[in-house]
C-alpha cells in the first residue's frame, strides 16, 4: 500500500510498482471506474499489439484509398 498526494487540479502519481504491477506505461491510456466505493484503474489495451494477429487473403488498402473512404464516409453522415 501506497500513500500518494492528491494535487490541485485532482491529479494523483501512480507509484512505480504498482504500475508494472498492472502493466500501466507512460504515455498510454487507463480506464478509471469506481466499484463498490473504490477508484479502479485499468491499462487500455493497445490495438497496434493485435498487428498481424489475423489473416485475411484481401490486399491491403493504401494510405490514399483509405483517407478516400474516410471523406466518402464522412459526407454521408451529415
């Protein structure tokens, strides 16, 4: 158990321990929740660790054709 401060703005340190404890990493991002009373804090997964983990016999998209289907999308949703 750790004691930390609570600053101004309502921010608090997550000690180092516990952050590899739950595998927390600077710069990523966390789920906080409250449950039962208690502030739960939870690494977000990150999509890019997926990479390469499913097969598809399609080719990829390029960059442009992407941002195109993007636009297109885009317009239709107004």
């Amino acid at each position: 158990m750790y004691t930390v401060s609570i600053t101004s703005q309502g921010q608090i340190s997550i000690p180092a321990p516990i952050m590899r404890m739950i595998n927390l990493r600077k710069n990523h991002k966390a789920l906080v929740s409250i449950k039962e009373g208690k502030i739960m804090v939870e690494p977000v997964g990150d999509i890019l660790a997926l990479k390469g983990s499913l097969r598809t016999t399609k080719r990829r998209l390029s960059g442009r054709k992407l941002h195109d289907l993007f636009a297109a999308a885009s317009i239709k949703g107004r």
